[in-house]
C-alpha cells in the first residue's frame, strides 16, 4: 500500500481527532500541522513539524493531501490555495456558508484536477451506511418517507451561536445532507418551523434551539427533520426510512448493551453522549476513504457538492422559517 | 354498580366491536340495535331487540345512552335526536366533516344537558396513555416535540377514498386528537404536504396517500405527524413526546414477545395487523369511561369539542396541502 | 356452536377467574358452583346457584363438564367423582403430590370415557405457543438446549411454603410442564440444587428459595430451568429453545410499550407484576381449548398424563437436591 | 509516560491481533517477535526485529515485557523462563492444563516477583464490565442466580478438538472466569452434563458439542452456564446476573443499530459472527491494563491465580460429566 504523504491545517478539537486517526493508519504520514493559535507543547510526536504558517502545509512540495481543520471562514481560501498548489483536499463542513463562494472554490477544485471531500462523516457510520444500504439493496423498495432525529446532549455557548450561521447552516446541516445521502435523491423544496424552548439567549441572539423541518424530495419522496440543540439523556441520533416494501431504523448507540432490572424499572445507560463519542468510528472511516480515492484514483464518496447542496438546502430552511413559507432549494 | 340500558345505532364493523364489548360488560345492558341494513339472523342474541328504524332506540324512554355507530352523514343528525331525548352520547368520530354543523349539535347536546363523548379511542390505549402519563407526571418535562408515525397496513378502496373527506379528516384525524391529548394543548397553525406513492388511483381521486404534517401548538411546542396508506410489515402506530427532562416513546404492540434468531438474522413477528386488532383493548375501554361518566356523573373524557378540534385542525391541513402555504387552524 | 353447561368446584383466587372468564364466553352456562367457605353475598349474578357441598355439582345430570379449582388434597377425590358421575373434567394442578394417586384417578377417568384437562395455562400464552410454533414449524431446526427463567416477585408466605410440596412441586411444575411442552419431548434425568437466599424461613420449613435445575431430555436435547422466589422488578417469565437453526426467545409481557429517556437513563416500566396478570389471556384460552375438545370430542390440549409427568419430574428433582446427585425421572 | 518494550512470543492468530494492538498504543515499543513458523515476509514493520528463536526475545535485556501467544504447551515453559529473566508476562489462556504445572510456575513467577496476566479478555468488554460494574455498586444487591449463554457460530475441526483439552477447557474456560469475575465469588461444586448434537465426529474424538453447567459458588449463589459449539445465527455471547435487587442482563453486540421491516417480519442483522469481531475492543483494553499494571506497579487485573482457578473448574466439570455426579473443585 502506497503511503499518503498529508498535512493538516488546524490543530483545534477536529483536527485532533483526525490527525489521532491518521497516527493509527497504514500507508499515511502526517508530515505537518500548522495552527497559528494551538500549543504544540505535548502534541504530536516530534517526528511531525509544527508551526503556525499555513505556508508550511501548501508549500510543500512533498505533501500530497492536505486537511483543512481550521476555522469555517479560512475554508474556502485553504482549499482554493490547496487545489492550486496541487494537493487533494479534505475540508470540514461546511466550505463556506455563502453558496456564491463555494461554487468559485468548487470551480477552483475542478481547474485543478485534484480530489476533494468534504467531512460529512455520518455517512461513514456503520448504522446509517446499513440503512442506505437497505436502500441501495432494494430491501425496503422506493423510498416514501425519510424521518431523521437529530438532537444534541446540551446547548452550545450564545457566543458559537451567534457565528454559527443558524441552527440550520450548523447543526441540520448533517441532516440535509443525511437525508441526500440515504435517498440518493435531492431536496426540493423546505418548510421549516422553529422555536425557542430551551435557552431565551439563542433566541435572543436571532436563532431557535428546536426545529421541525419538512421536505420534499425529487423522486417524490417526504421527509421530515426535527432537532434540539438539548437532549438531556445523551446525543439522540436517529434515521428511519420507509419505503415501499418496509422501513429501515437506525437506533442510538450505547456504551454496553446490558439491561438492568430493579424494583423502579428496567433500565439502559444513555445513549453516547456526543459526537466525539458516537461518531469515533465514522471520523476514521471517512479519512480511509479519502485516502483510498487517492491511492486508487477514484472519486472521493462525499465530494464538494455535497457540501454546497447542503448549505443551499440549509438557507432556504432558514429562509423558509423566517417568512413562514415553504421555499425552494436553489439549483447548484 | 347501577345497570345502565344502552341502544345502538349501526350494526356495521365498528357497531357490533362495540356492542360485542358491551355484552362482556358488567352494570350496562343492551336493548335495542337499529340498522336499516344489517343481516341480525345470527346476531344479537335473542334478548337484544333489532330493527330498521332509529326510533326503536330513540323513543324508548327506558334506553339511558345511545352509541351512535352509523355512517358519518347520519352522526349529527342522530346525536342531535338522541340529545333531545334526553339520551347521553357516545358518538363514532368524525362528527360531521362541517365544522358548522359539529357546532350546532355541541349546541343541542350542550342545551340538552346530556353527555357526549366522541370516540378517539386511542387515547385509552394503555401505551398511549402511558405517554401522557410521562407528561403529566412531569417525568420528561415541558413538552417540546411530538413525533406521531401513523401508517396503515393497507390502503383503503378507492371508493372509500371518495367519500371520506380525504387523509386528513379520515386518518390523520386520529393524530391530530393524539397531539392534543399527550400535550394537552392547542394546534395553532398547520403545515402539510403530501404525494401519491402507493396508489395512482388515491390520486385520480383527489387524495394523497402519503402525508408529513408540522405543526405550531399554543404552548410554543412544534409537532409532526407523518402518514402512510400503505406499510407492508403492519400497521405502525408510534408516538413520541420530547420535552425538556427526556422523551417518552412508544413503541408498536406485537401478537407475543418473541426473537426468533436464524442465518439469516434476528426476526420478530410484524406489529399487530390493524386497528382491530391493535386497538381491542382501547375500544372497550373508551366505553368503560363513557358508562362510568354516566354513572358518577362526571365529564366524559373526550368530549365533542375534542370532535370539534380535530375536524378544525384536519381542514386546515387540507388547505395548507392544496395552496403549498402554513395555515392558521379556525378557532372553536 | 352449542352450549355447554358447567359446574364449579371451588371459589377461591383460580376458581373466581376461571369461572368469571367463563361468563364472558359464548356458548357455555355457568350453571352453579360449589365451596364449603366461599362468601356468595356479591358473587356470583343471581342466575347461578350457589352452595356449600359438591353434590350441587356433581349430582346434577344436566351438567356436562366441571372445573375443579378446590384445594390440592380434593383434586385426585373429585376428579374420580366427576369422571364417575360422567363429566369431563377441568382439574387445576397439581393432581395430586402422590404419582400413584394421580394414576389411579388417571384410570378412573380413562374408564369413565369422560375428557379431562389439566390447568397448565402457560401453554395457552401466546408468547410461548410462538416459541412451540418455531420448533414444530422447524423454524429452529431440532432442539439442542432449553433455558427457563422463572422467578416470581415475591415469595409466599411460610405457611403456604411449608404445606407446598416444596418448590419443585409448586412453582417448577409449571416448567416443567413448559420444557415438555416445548420441545415434545420427555424428561429423563434431573440434577437439581438450591438455595435459601431470600427468606430464612423459608429454610427452616424445609424448602429453598433459588434453584437451578438441568434436565437431560429423552430426544437428547439439555434443558436447565432457574427460579427464584422473588425478583424485586416484577414477574420473571422467560424461555428460550435453541436449536440446529437457531433460537427462539420469549421475552416478557409488559403493561405497555413506552420507554421513557431521561437524565438518568433510558427506562421501560417493569414486567407485570404477577400471574393474574401476565397469563389473563392463557387462564381464558385453556377454558376455551376445554370447550372446545368437548364439543368437537377431541383430545384436551392437556392431558392427565401432563399432570402425571411433571409430578415424577418434581418428585426427581427434589430427591436430586436433597441427595445431591442426578436423578432419573421414573415412568409414568 | 513511561514507554514499555515488548517482546512477543507467537505470531500466530492471536498474536498478530495482539501485536497489532500494540502498534496503535502510545507509551509502548514491540522491539521483536519471535516464532518459529510464522512467515515475516509482509508483517511486522521493518523497525521490528524477527526470528524463529525465543531467546530473541527472552536473552534481550532491554525487553521488559512480554507476550505469550504461542501453543499451549509452551505456556509455562516461556513464562518460566520469561520470569527468570525478570520480565513482566502476559500469558494467554490456559496457562498449562494441568493445575500441578501451572502452581510450579505461579511459584516462579512469584519468586521472581515480576507481573503476570493471563488473557481473560471478556472482562474487559465494556457490556461484561458493566455487569460486573452493576455488581460492585451494589445496584443489584447480593448475587443469587448468574446465567450465562456461550454459544459459538461454528465447530471448530475435529482435529483441533482432539488436543483442545476438551469443550470445558477450551471453551467453558471462559465462561467459569466469566462467573468468578462477575460474583467475585469462587466456584465451590460443579455439575455439568453434555451432548453431541452437532458433530458426530466430536463425539467420535471423545468430546461434547454441547453442554450445561451448573455451579454452586462460595458466597451461596448458583450459576448456570450453557454452551454450544454451532449457533447458525453468529456468536452467541450472554450473561445476567440476578440479585436481590435486581438483575443486570448483557446482549449481543451487532455491528449496526438498524431494524428492517418488511412483509416477512422485523428483523435485525445477527450479532458479531466471532471472537475477532466481538472482543475486538476487550483484546486491546486488556493490554492497556497490561501496560498500565507495569507503569503503575500495581497488581495486573487478572493475575496467575486466576489462569489456575479457571482450570481446576475445568476438570471439576470434566470430571462431572464423565461420572455423571456433581463433584468440588480441587483447591488452588
């Protein structure tokens, strides 16, 4: 197996995870990590350089492949300037949240001929994999119906809420594109309703915490999203899709399967508390997949029009909250 | 327990399922059944007097409380005569699909000072009861979503189709009664899209056969419903309430508890085929508490302003599908 | 359907269900019951005659069939009287705690002609008549291992303890029975041993509390059976057969089908509680198995013979405990 | 940390998986791995020395632990010997199959005053250590009842069973640590009793295929312990413990969470087919342990004792079986 030379830029909280990742894969060397803000005091081995200049991730002649971990705005430039020296890309969600500015990137992409994926790693866990599976497989028929739950453990700072680009752009943003993926079928249009029930500071700074959203699909399909930025018994994250000859349900995952029966009840643990936790397996499952795309020469399973279908899906969802009406998706 | 005679009207499906439950019955006798149409050779027993006429029912002093079983055009009408004779009422849902004519009777019924109850049975289903338990017990807290899957195992004759006022007022009207009772509030405004997936012909009727319903309750909760005409593997009853201290959700009910495990997976039986069969026990209790409101005296506990409510919301979710636009339900 | 005319013999806790299960049947008459110590003030409707002796019973020709519900020492006596005097019989378990008692009144009513039943009414549940289903269906392939969890929610008293027969004899008899019924086949060795864990006195009566029991089967399939004398979360009634294509698993009955999620876990209600409960439906279904061999003249679903067997298999077991070796089961 | 260097003896199946572990852990150096037989030519990396010699690893000074995954036999040889060397041990299981072996050298390696661990790896699967967990707390209250279920997907070739030590040895031997580990109780008396029902030929090579176990344990509980040697629907891997509290009951691990609903049923895919997948995370917390042990100078989390336990229980059962009476384990 031909080993990967990749850089990674940003060395916050995901681009540990994905860097931790590539350190236990074969065929891959992190070369280098460049983050103007990160303490590279105890973190990674000295076999990796550091620095805070991008410069020494993209002018790098030996490095093949390039992470953009950083912060949401430098997206866009880092992967611009990545495609143009040469490297293939894998960049976090979203690439921008102004679709205008991820076309202009996409087209930079495409100019350079090089891959690019774009970090929708739900799609790499083993339970919604299985449910598009049932799909794919023709085991539960043409789909009707899609209902995704999509719930997090606690609210986030006011402060992140208020550059996150909405509940729609940052947190269903994974549903949009979880509902493409499962149907392999796009998003028409978008009726979205929204609330504020549980911390008056996000409505005060212009956003919901509870969401419904409904949508119809190209091939006909419905289907229907609802979040909560607060679930107070773990990350809820669950699938189902209904079809004509059955329906596939994707359950939370736990920590153990045990039961435990007492005189109050019978009772489970909690689902996993977060991300970090319930999405360890798909965070490394996307990184061997854009691995595997370059060394087989393939195309990256989740490519930069996802990432614009999804943005796009998510402002006419906001756009659609904002004037209570139902609101088409803009064409890529 | 003091016995109370009681008369039907209509021998149809849903007719005999209640007096078949009535005869299983302790301090209530049934005396008279009318029905222009029914076969009686093998059915009542000989002690139950049967004819024709609603006047067999209705002009019989001695007949305390009259279960109004007939076609939907006749529920009005029928409640109305039952209510000035004094009978009290228990009456098959949709009282009428006119919300100006549902008014009028709550009127006579309310100046006759009778009981009426109309029958959305499914709230005296012991799981869905158990939801609503979870909410008034404060177990999970303020109610912020309700989730409802309501998905027949078969979709009707299209001639049934024809006249039943459409997915709405026929099925999802169920579900509508369902939101109210597990939140105990209002439907305020109304989203609804839909599609022919299963049937052409439920189309070139006029109806939808497939349904995602969001809607705006008066507490600030938001609720979906979804609907299918058609799931292969049964008829799939499931609500879910979230809310701010964790979510009850209820599961379908099953013929036997048992996990068969073989090559070629793990299997259990499908849920319970229909309503008859998943909602036997929720039928006879929905008469258990229209006799004992009529024993202590006290409200029935679906009354016909619930009747009421349902057909608002059902109307407003037909017009909401058919102009592509949220709609405002009618007050009461 | 023809009406059968019954007497009751005993009108204690099994005799007042199974005679109140019989009023809401077609086609059989309650036509008196008999006990010596019953208080018949509020029960039962004024149409069925009551009495202190058994002769009401048994001495009326126009009675067809009794049930015997009387304590165990009366058992053996009047199922002879009742087969003497023409009856077929219904005769809870156990026949008696005497094998050649039991094969004497067996020969009785082999020579009277007349039916007889015997009250195993977990056959009749129909969680566990799925599981005898997935092994004559062959869904399980041939039988290898049986697994019983029987445990009930709390113990009895000491003095219901010490005239019980020991636990072998009143509480594993009715798994026993399960692992005959479900695998077709016979018992041929038990080992047996048990536990005072739960209640002192239960020891000093003589008897224990927890037992696990492993049966070696003459189709040479292994079984094991545990009972406990008080699970703190409810009714414990579980089987599984496993087999040469898989298993088969009978989880248990719950009041309904809600799981509540919250801060502290993800949480059902407990089983219910005890076997008035859990077998509501099986008391009913045997009763109606009865009528059923009456008026087509086939055999009961449950023979004496059953009643003979899981005796021989209690009396090894509890030899097996007290001498701490395996046991052959002897012939009937 | 400290980092450890480690040797490996055996590079077959288990050590592979072993050593593989080690390369994804920090703290830990593989410097060399001996085995006669293996085939180095792709695996390990080059920085690993290799060869056929176990002095490679046992004469290397700088070694400071080591790892014995070669053939049973050798167990207690390369542990005597690793000991002598002053190297840490981690032995997999059994460490000999005769307990009179296995106390000479527990007294080596306790005259050496080095660690040793042998490899019980289901005790640290997150589901077994949750009941263990449920246990200690004192959630459950005091141990009764412990059942287990060990079931594997297919036999093993009849070639292998022949110096397998038999089915209690082999395969039982894991399931007897299982109950010592989540009573933390010993086992006192053995009954166990078996079959062939799968295999003729292993009954031929004087085996048994299937078998049940019932044990009695110093601190009063029972336990029962099932196992089979062909479950067709995958690995079959169960415990519960039941207490006067409560019980704690472990599932099957699956590799999705995903139901599928169809005309046929509700089905799920089957558990994890075999020990590889399904002890894929216990095999590499256990060396965790392992290291941890080291670094902290603490007690390893199964030491030599254990090994030894589970043998004596071993032949107890062999012996019950073979004599068909229960008979005690021999003291350590």
């Amino acid at each position: 197996m031909r080993t990967i030379t990749v850089g990674v830029l940003g060395a916050g909280r995901i681009g540990r995870i994905h860097t931790n990742n590539l350190f236990r894969m074969s065929g891959v060397r992190v070369k280098s990590i460049a983050d103007p803000y990160a303490d590279f005091t105890n973190w990674p081995p000295d076999a990796v350089a550091t620095g805070p200049d991008p410069e020494l991730v993209l002018d790098d002649p030996e490095i093949e492949a390039v992470l953009i971990c950083s912060p949401t705005p430098t997206h866009a430039p880092f992967t611009d300037a990545a495609a143009k020296a040469g490297k293939h890309i894998f960049c976090e969600k979203p690439v921008d949240l102004d679709p205008d500015r991820i076309r202009q990137t996409l087209a930079v992409v495409e100019a350079a001929g090089v891959k690019m994926q774009v970090g929708f790693n739900r799609r790499f866990d083993p339970t919604f994999a299985r449910v598009r599976k049932a799909v794919t497989d023709g085991e539960i028929g043409d789909v009707q119906i899609v209902k995704i739950t999509s719930r997090d453990p606690e609210a986030p700072p006011v402060s992140y809420v208020e550059t996150s680009g909405g509940i729609f752009l940052d947190m269903t943003i994974h549903d949009f594109d979880m509902v493409r993926f499962v149907t392999g079928s796009e998003v028409e249009e978008v009726y979205a309703m929204g609330a504020v029930l549980i911390d008056p500071a996000i409505g005060d700074a212009g956003d919901v915490d509870t969401a419904v959203t409904a949508l119809k699909m190209a091939n006909g399909a419905l289907a229907v999203i609802e979040n909560s930025r607060q679930a107070v018994y773990g990350y809820d994250q669950r699938v189902e899709v209904f079809g004509s000859k059955g329906s596939a349900e994707a359950a939370n995952e736990t920590a153990n399967r045990v039961t435990v029966s007492g005189a109050g009840g019978v009772r489970r643990d909690n689902p996993l508390y977060f991300f970090l936790e319930r999405y360890q397996v798909s965070f490394a499952a996307e990184l061997e997949a854009f691995l595997t795309s370059i060394r087989e020469d393939g195309d990256p399973p989740v490519g930069g029009r996802d990432g614009l279908m999804s943005v796009l899906i998510g402002l006419a969802a906001a756009r659609s909250m904002a004037e209570d009406r139902p609101v088409k998706v803009e064409a890529p």
